[in-house]
C-alpha cells in the first residue's frame, strides 16, 4: 500500500491507526481507491470532505465545555499562530476592560464574567517559551471601540505586546492597492500535527486541516501580511487611531 500511495509504511500505519490525528489527503486518498469500486470511492470522498472541514455550532461547543477552552485548545498544540481579524482586536490582546464590554456584544448568553477570567488566564501564553504570534488587524479594528473608556489602557495594551519578544503585530491598512481582504480566520502550525485552519462565523466555529484548503489561507496571509505595515509604521497607527466618535 506504501509503495501504490507513494509514501512510506510508517504513514500508512498512522493514517489506519484510529488514534492519530493524521488525515489522508486527497492525492493520497485518490491512490487508496484505485482499485475501489465507485460506491466505496464515493462514500469515502464524502467521509474525507467532512474529517478535513469540521463545523460547529456555538451552542454545541458550549454544551462540551467553555467557548474559552476551545481557544485554549488550539494554543496548547500550536507552536505558531497567524491570526487576522477585521472587526474587533484579538482575544489574546484585549484588556479586562475591552473584553468585558465586547463579550455582551458578541455572546449575549454566555457566562461573561468566567469568559474574561479565562481569556486573561490565555493571555499568560503569550510569555510561554515555544510559542509564535503573529497578529495582523485591519485597520478599522483600531477606530471600533466596544465602549467608552476603553481605548487609552488597550493602545497601551497592544504597544507593550509588540515588545515581547515571540510576538509580531501588524496593521492592514484601510488605503492600500490588491491585497483583498476576505474575513477573519487563524492559521495555526503545530509540531506534530499538519498545520490547520479555524474561522469564526456567527453562528459556528469551522476547522479545517485539508491541505488544499489550508494552502488558500497561507497564500491569503503571505498577501495580507506582505501589504501591512509593521514595527515603528504599525505601532504609528495604532498610537494614532481616534476615539470613537
């Protein structure tokens, strides 16, 4: 089976053991059903489709556990994070005051006050050994404000953070040519595991793995990232974003 798929038995161990993470792709996959008859290729096309594009509703999430400690969950395999947001700063940026007054906004039913406890206690890994953070923000996320009140303490907030020394912050400019942006999604590389995709819709959490699929999102972040404006141009723009009027 190695030798027909063009990889090595050690993989094809790992792709058969239910216990490991690692997903067949579809090259890898198109191999496998060579000599499978159209019902089997089709049925596992399908079953394939779905293990690398994973959605789930809030409600659902919430129901196994905190909204936080899914966060969490990603941030304690990942050695790398890209997260691009155009709404509204990072979780892992937000001071307790932003985050109290966003959480109502973007989660009317949860448990606030436990929700921000936790997103503080997730910021502590922004000082872990072992950890990359590259935060990239649109710029209309520096002139959006949750409440008054908040944006001295979390200008303060974002300039201390680019001075650790496993974090990068970027701004996408608002007046800039090519470089479209989509929506907000996080690219996270692990060590152990291939690199893999979440997006957060309003309704659900989506989570992708598909190597096809993760490749548009590395190529939308080399664009992005390319076009913004980092270091003493990024920290700029934040020092100079208004008040919300």
């Amino acid at each position: 089976m190695g030798r027909l798929v063009g990889v090595s038995q050690k993989t094809v161990s790992r792709i058969e053991d239910p216990a490991d993470p690692r997903l067949p792709d579809r090259r890898e996959l198109a191999a496998w059903l060579e000599t499978a008859d159209d019902e089997v290729r089709s049925r596992l096309e399908v079953l394939v489709d779905a293990a690398h594009v994973e959605t789930q509703s809030w409600g659902s999430l919430r129901r196994s556990g905190h909204l936080q400690d899914v966060a969490a969950a990603d941030e304690d395999v990942a050695t790398r994070m890209r997260c691009y947001t155009s709404g509204f700063l990072p979780g892992l940026l937000q001071t307790d005051g932003y985050a109290r007054a966003l959480m109502p906004l973007v989660d009317p039913d949860g448990d606030h006050a436990a929700a921000v406890a936790a997103r503080m206690q997730r910021q502590q890994r922004l000082y872990e050994d072992g950890h990359h953070f590259e935060f990239l923000m649109a710029e209309a996320t520096l002139w959006w404000w949750p409440t008054d009140g908040v944006r001295a303490a979390q200008l303060d907030r974002l300039v201390s953070a680019s001075t650790l020394p496993n974090v990068e912050i970027a701004v996408l400019p608002a007046r800039r040519t090519g470089a479209p942006a989509w929506h907000d999604f996080i690219v996270w590389d692990g060590a152990d595991v291939p690199t893999w995709v979440t997006v957060e819709l309003l309704h659900a959490r989506s989570r992708t793995a598909d190597p096809e699929l993760v490749a548009l999102y590395q190529r939308l972040w080399k664009q992005l990232w390319s076009t913004a404006v980092h270091g003493d141009d990024a920290l700029r723009l934040i020092r100079d974003s208004p008040a919300a009027t």
